[in-house]
C-alpha cells in the first residue's frame, strides 16, 4: 500500500479538489475577509461601534485556518482588508494619494502577516489537536504583529490598534479601558482578540481529525470560562479604578482654538501671518478678560502647535533677524511678551525653532543648523524654556529609513508629496515644565507638552509623564495642528481616542490644543469633561475657552513599567514559532505508512 499525500486542508481534514469546490471556497473566504474589513473599519469613527473589537479578526483567523496554502491566506487577507483601511484612512488622500495608498497597504500588510504566523503555530500539535485554545493563541499572536506596526517597525505606525476600541464613546468613563494602567494599550487588544480566539475554538475550524472527543471539549469550557473571567475582571477592575481614585481641581487653563488650513499654513505669507497673529493675540486677551470678569482665575494659556510664525524664539536668532533687518525680526517675540505681561499668568506656545540661522549669501534663502517643533514656555524675560519634539512623526515629519538618504527621500516626495520637505531634527530631553500654581504655593506644577502626534506614542507620554519609574507631571498638555485632517472629522476624533488612552495608562490628564479642534480636556479617565465647540464639528474661526482638568497623584504600574505585556507577547509568539514546524498542519491527515 502506497502512503497518502497529507492533505492540506482544515476542520475535518477532508476537501473536495475539485475546481469548482476550490472556486466557491475561494469566494466564500473572499467574502468572509471583506466582512472582516467592514467590522474593522465599524470599530473606528464615524461609526463607533466598540463591540467590534471582539469579532474584527474572527475572519482573519478563519482565513488563515481554512486557506489551501499559506502564501493564500496571506494573499486572501491582504486584498480584503485593503477597503477597511482605505475607508479609515480616507483623509489622507487630500494630502498624499500616492502616500495613502502606500500606507494603506504597509498596514494591511501586517494583518496578513497576522494570518501567515497563526496559520505556522496551529501547526503545532498541541493546538492542532485542540489541547491548546486557540483563545489563548489569537491573542498573542495578534498583539505580537499588532505591536510591529504600531511601534517596532520603521518608527512604528501606532493609529488603529484593535484594543483602543474598548474606550469606548467620548461621554463614558472609559470602564472597558481601566485595564490600560496594568500593560498599556496592547493589554487591550489581547483581551479583545482573546473574545476571537474562543469563538474559533468553538467553530472547531481549528482543530484536526486527529482530535479527540473529550480533550477539545473539555478544553473548550475550561477556555470559556478563563476568556469570561478575563472579561469579568477587566470590568471589576474598571470599576474599582474609577471609584477608588481621588481627584482634586486642577488649573485653570485658557485654550486657544485656531482655524488655519494647511495649505495656507504651507504658503503663509507675511499679509496673512500678520493678519492671524494679531487675531490671535487680540482673542487671546479679549478671552481672558471675559473669563476674569465673571470671576474666573487663568492659570495657564496654550497655543496649538506652530502657530507662532517667523523662526523661533531663540535670542541669537532673533538678534541675528534684527541687526540685518530680516523679516519677522521680533516683532512676534516682542508681542508674546507683552501679551503675557499683561496676562500675568505663564503661556505655553508652538513654534519652529532654527538653530545657527542665517542668510544664504549667493542665493536668496536660509541655511540652518537644526531645526526643531517646538514648544515655548514664556514666564519672564527670555531665553524662555522649550521642549523639542522627540519623536517625529513618520510619512508626515519624516521618513523611517528612507530619510538617511537625502537623494532618495527628494525622490519620493515629489512623487507622493511634491512641495512637502523633511528638515526637522527630533529632540534630545524629555523637559517638563515647572508653572506657578496660586493654588499650590511653595509645588508648582509640572507639565508635559507632547506635539500633535506624539499624544498616539505611549513611550514618548511616559517617557514625559514619568522618570525612573516615578511619575514626575501633574498635566498633559497637547499642542497640536489638526489642520492635516482637512474636511474629514473623522481623523480628528480618531486623535482624541489616542489621547484618552495615554490619560488612562499614565493617569495624568490632557488638555489638547489643537488648531482646527478638537480641543478637549481629558480626565485621567479617559473621559472628555470639557471641548471647545461641539462634538464633530470642525473649528470655524479662533475659539477660545478656559478649561480644567482634575489632577490625581495616582501612579500605574504601566507608567512605572512600560511596555512588559507587548515584549512578552512577541517572545511567547517566537517560542510558538520555533516549536510549531515540528507539529502537522491544520487539518492535516496523519501520513499512512507501508507495511511489509
């Protein structure tokens, strides 16, 4: 008797081979993976529905289960989840269509990488034969890959990780979302994906002919009732966290709402640099005057992000404009002052910053030495206090790897970005700024100023909110230009969920800045308490509202720790991967061997 070919195939270990059987199941998992993409892409604004979370890589996990071949899993996957995340990154293609379709597919690119590496572990004998639930292994195989794109991989591209759905509406308490002060976001998604696994483990698409009756069922129930108490706690846990925690008022802050586009951001003239800053300024005072008339105290003021024009701050550079009489000389530096003179309260504003400027002496332009995103902290005469951005944001401040090479960034940009060019330089310190509190004489207060993407990096905000291991700030404050998102809101309200999850983990709020909104104060809750303007509404005109946010000293064991739960995943996934070529594929029939 000759031996039989190993089938490679799932659930029963039988398939018919006929074309037209191979054709319908082809459609049918093609079909199955675009309703994957549309359960994704439901997670995320304008739709908001959270409970998708735990069934958004049920299909990703049957495709890659159920395909004939791994290289048609992941094939199978990439094409189908390209129209969940064409949907959720829709804005950008006002920017960069070429850009946006690259992005696009770098992303989707990981989910299939997800469906290749859980297709290689159910080769593993253990979970073949369902003595291993696949409740445990989908969700550390999902936060593995997840936390390479969001984090590891060319700087990382951390918007839309599953778990962030679990915050859940703007006006909730983010009860779901507790569990992010123990292991950061990435916790989240593997209690998501845990909800995934099990389900799979009771389709029965998992497991091979070679199962037995007992062993997977007894698995099952032991898994339901492990993936329920996983549930059970998350929310206790949550409860307990929102009841426990003591608050007290915070600062009193007046924000300042911008609403200048991008494109006139990119082409500012000196007319309308002039004409906006004056409005801000006059907006600025006029909102202050408002609020102390009725009472009110200010603590603090905030500008968004680069919304001071000219060069920066700097003495040198500013002495440099005005012995050769450049434009802006000091005209914004002098009038900053003077607003925060009469203000009597310190004002933290965005503003570039060019170090070793100067005139080109052959053409009409600049040279610099570095140039920063910054933030300024004017209190006093200068030189005033900044914080540099750390860490800038990739495809939009710079390109991971490709900016090394300067021919080659050039090249790229005028195909994708033309116009668009990467000179910025990341900071160096983590600065925290110390602001006279009237409140807390004797303490000032300490505050962390993370630019517009950074809110979406957990390292950078722990990095700020925390120093060996101690929490050392009392407030976030956001300084962002939101104007990128251009006519799509839903950008903006996908920004805001970032922000909310950084409040949790860290248990510091946020006070967000944004030009174009949204502005919004944050609760160490994750709970939006206050916004400049309604909810989806773009910013029309300078806005301006005093805000506070209610500060806590409580510390997490993530700000205290970092980011143990993702680095354990992506051991716990290698382990699984070095061990798995020596178990059958899914499905697969043992081999029948010829006797004598």
């Amino acid at each position: 008797m000759r031996a039989s070919k190993a089938a490679d195939a799932e659930g029963d270990g039988r398939r018919d081979a006929s074309p037209r059987a191979l054709s319908s199941k082809g459609v049918g998992l093609c079909a199955l993976g675009l309703i994957g993409s549309v359960l994704f892409a439901a997670i995320w604004p304008p739709w908001n529905l959270w409970w998708c979370v735990f069934v958004a890589a049920v299909p990703v996990a049957v495709i890659s289960l159920r395909a004939n071949s791994a290289w048609r899993a992941a094939l199978l996957v990439l094409l189908t989840q390209i129209p969940g995340w064409l949907w959720v990154q829709h804005w950008m293609v006002q920017l960069t269509p070429p850009g946006m379709a690259l992005l696009v597919l770098y992303c989707a690119v990981y989910v299939a990488l997800f469906a290749v590496v859980l297709r290689r572990i159910a080769r593993w004998t253990p979970i073949a034969t369902g003595r291993v639930p696949m409740a445990l292994v989908v969700p550390v195989v999902w936060t593995a890959c997840e936390y390479l794109r969001t984090t590891l991989v060319l700087g990382g591209y951390p918007w839309y990780p599953l778990g962030l759905g679990l915050i859940g509406p703007a006006e909730g308490d983010g009860l779901l979302a507790q569990s992010a002060s123990i292991f950061g976001l990435p916790f989240l998604s593997a209690i998501a994906a845990s909800v995934a696994g099990l389900l799979i483990d009771w389709s029965g698409i998992a497991r091979s002919q070679a199962s037995t009756a007992g062993s997977p069922r007894r698995t099952r129930v032991l898994a339901t009732i492990a993936v329920m108490a996983v549930q059970a706690a998350n929310l206790v846990y949550g409860w307990m966290v929102l009841e426990a925690t003591a608050a007290t008022e915070g600062p009193a802050v007046l924000v300042v709402q911008t609403d200048l586009s991008v494109s006139n951001k990119n082409e500012w003239s000196r007319e309308d640099q002039e004409r906006d800053f004056a409005g801000y300024v006059r907006e600025t005072l006029a909102g202050a005057s408002a609020h102390r008339s009725e009472g009110g105290t200010i603590d603090l003021v905030v500008w968004p992000e680069t919304m001071v024009p000219g060069f920066g701050l700097e003495p040198a550079t500013l002495a440099m404009l005005t012995k050769g009489r450049y434009y802006p000389g000091a005209i914004y530096a002098d009038s900053l002052a003077l607003m925060q003179e009469r203000l009597a309260v310190p004002v933290v504003v965005g503003a570039p910053v060019y170090l070793g400027l100067r005139p080109d002496p052959e053409k009409e332009r600049w040279l610099w030495d570095t140039h920063y995103n910054s933030a300024y902290l004017i209190n006093g005469p200068p030189p005033y206090r900044r914080y540099d951005k750390l860490v800038l944001t990739p495809f939009g401040e710079v390109m991971p790897l490709i900016s090394r090479w300067e021919w080659l960034e050039k090249q790229l940009l005028s195909l994708s970005a033309p116009g668009m060019t990467f000179d910025l330089e990341p900071g160096v310190d983590a600065v925290r700024f110390a602001v006279p509190w009237a409140r807390r004489p004797g303490a000032p207060l300490r505050i962390v100023t993370p630019i517009c993407f950074e809110d979406t990096i957990a390292s950078v905000c722990r990095e700020l909110c925390y120093a060996n291991g101690e929490r050392a700030a009392d407030l976030m404050v956001n300084l962002s230009n939101d104007g990128w998102f251009g006519w799509s809101d839903d950008g903006r309200e996908h920004h805001v969920l970032h922000a909310r999850i950084r409040s949790i983990e860290l248990g510091v709020p946020i006070i967000r800045c944004a030009n174009t909104g949204h502005s919004v104060v944050i609760e160490w809750s994750g709970r939006i308490s206050d916004r400049i303007g309604l909810p989806h509404e773009k910013a029309t005109g300078t806005m301006v509202r005093t805000m506070s946010a209610k500060l806590t000293t409580r510390s997490t064991i993530y700000g205290m720790m970092g980011d143990v739960w993702p680095w354990s995943m992506l051991l716990a996934t290698s382990i699984l991967l070095m061990i798995a070529p020596r178990g059958r594929i899914v499905g697969e029939s043992p081999p029948v061997t010829k006797r004598p």
